[in-house]
C-alpha cells in the first residue's frame, strides 16, 4: 500500500483526506513513478474547489512532481526503471507516494537537477517557457507587465524576463513582496494593495503601456490589465487565482485598442512528447547556467497538504512550495 491525498467532494482544503491506497500497474504506455517531491500549485485548488469539474469523485490531485521510474509498460521504450524523471501536465494524482502516469507525459531529468528543483519548477517552468517564448516571444529592451510576480510562476518569470533583457514590472501585494520580485530580477514592482497599477504603468512606460500583459490573476485584474496593454498589444489571461473571467464583452477590446487577447493553457504547447521533452530542456538549461534559480520557499510533509494549499490560497507563500512523500 501507498499514501496518497485524495477527495469525495468539492470544496475548501478541509476535504482533502491522507489515505492508503493501491497504486494500478501501469498500462501497457503507461509508467510508474516513484515521488521524490512533489509540486503545489494554484491549478489544484481549481480541481479541490469545482472550478474544473471533475468526471468522478473521489479523485486524486497534483500534475507535477520528480521521481523514480519503479515500473514501466510493454509497450514503453523511453524510459526503463530507475530512470529519474519529472512531470507537470498530470493526470491528476501527483500528490501521492507512487504515480502511474502516460510515458509521453514524462521527461527525463538531468542528474544536476534535483528532485526538489523538477517539482517545483516543471509546471510553473514550463508555463513561463511558453508565455514567454512562445504565446508572445519577447524580444530585449520591450517593458512588460505580469501579475503576482512574487509568486511560483512570477518568480520565474522575473528572472527569465531579466535574461531575456526585458523590463518587467510586477504586481504584488506587499512591500515584502516587492523586495521578492526586485531581487528575482523584476525592474519594477507596483503594489496594488494601496497603488493604481494602470496609472502606474502608463508611468513607468512614458504612457505607452506594455505590447503584452501576462494576467494569472482572473477576475480581479482583467478590467486592469486591458488598460496596461498598449493600441494593438496582446492580453495574457493564463489564470484564474481570484476567479474565473466570465461575462467578456469583446467589443471592450475595440475600445481599448483594438487589443488581442489569448486564454492559453500549457496543454496546448506541451501537447506531445518532443514539444514536452524540448520545453523542459530549454527550462533546465536556464536554471543550469544559473539565470533562473529555483526558489523553493516552503515544505510540507504530503499529510499536511490541506495546511499547504490554506497557506497558498491565502497569498502567505512566495516563490514555489513543495510537498515530500
């Protein structure tokens, strides 16, 4: 028997159970992982509370975390067991001892990546590789706006931004927060806890906004982040942290500057084992040269994740929080 954290309902992280379970042997394109640390981030606590509804319950949680291929599939021939690997698209169930996973869904992880470091940066990592490099691949000297940039996936973005030679400024909550991200490698913070982040951008970029706006925010900061984005720029809505955007009158776009906007999930970029394999190469290669370091600023046991995902809803974390098995 196994560990894992599961739920027989939606709703806050008092329904989260620490039970035993049966991992299923792995499919015939199927591998089984054993979880060396595992990643926590917002996208659970959507599954946790109905925002993405699930088909069954109870259900596992977790896309993300590394490592030890323990068994693999008849029909698998790119990984073989004792194999160290990472993941951060799902299935759901990472939040356990031991992951049966599909194999096209693994990468494999360099030794001089660590555990710790996989599970804490895969998804945010490769969220920030495609933001960045792919939905809007930036160019040096352009000044951007991203959300939350003390953050899991804000604190990457800072400093992948900053080697890119690009100006970011980032929201947060607190002076604490600011100082975070200005270490990380944002060029400017705006807390919005008592600063007008629109009038502050138009500011800071001599009134002519940003050619794109990264927003994992949602509800709260949709109305604001289209006032941030420059005539013809592009809106980056990537997450739902304060809620869902729904009700979007596209004739807003018009008025505001005849802006783009694109709702992207990694998903869609990540969406086979090359495109997988080459993202995450390109993620280890920045961490290896040293221009993105892994800011793993909280650790809990798996047990206590209701405690961990309180502290992340909470905005009580910076950087990127991890679970050990």
């Amino acid at each position: 028997m196994a560990k894992r954290i599961q739920f027989r309902a939606h709703g806050g992280p008092e329904v989260l159970e620490y039970v035993d379970f049966q991992p299923a042997e792995p499919g015939p394109q199927q591998v089984q992982v054993r979880n060396q640390a595992i990643g926590l981030n917002f996208i659970d606590t959507y599954f946790r509370g109905g925002l993405y509804p699930l088909p069954e319950l109870p259900s596992g949680l977790g896309n993300e975390g590394a490592g030890i291929v323990e068994a693999v599939g008849s029909e698998v021939n790119t990984f073989k067991v004792g194999d160290r690997v990472a993941y951060g698209t799902g299935p759901l169930g990472a939040y356990s001892d031991v992951h049966v996973l599909p194999a096209a869904n693994l990468v494999k992880l360099p030794d001089d990546i660590s555990f710790e470091q996989a599970a804490a940066v895969m998804l945010k990592g490769l969220t920030v590789q495609y933001l960045l490099r792919q939905t809007y691949e930036l160019k040096g000297g352009e000044t951007i706006l991203f959300h939350a940039a003390a953050g899991g996936v804000g604190s990457l973005a800072c400093q992948w931004a900053k080697a890119l030679g690009v100006k970011l400024i980032g929201t947060v909550s607190s002076a604490e927060k600011a100082a975070h991200a200005k270490a990380l490698g944002a060029w400017a913070t705006i807390d919005y806890s008592h600063e007008d982040v629109a009038q502050r951008v138009l500011e800071l970029t001599d009134g002519k906004k940003c050619p794109v706006v990264y927003d994992g925010v949602g509800k709260d900061t949709w109305l604001t982040s289209l006032d941030c984005v420059a005539p013809r720029g592009l809106m980056v809505s990537f997450g739902n942290a304060s809620g869902a955007v729904t009700g979007v009158n596209l004739g807003i776009l018009s008025q505001k500057g005849s802006l783009y906007v694109t709702r992207p999930t990694l998903a869609s970029y990540a969406n086979n084992a090359e495109n997988l394999q080459a993202m995450a190469d390109e993620l280890f290669a920045m961490i290896r040269s040293g221009k993105v370091k892994v800011d793993i600023s909280q650790r809990f046991s798996l047990s206590e994740a209701a405690k961990a995902q309180t502290e992340l809803s909470a905005r009580r974390t910076t950087g990127s929080t991890i679970l050990l098995p």
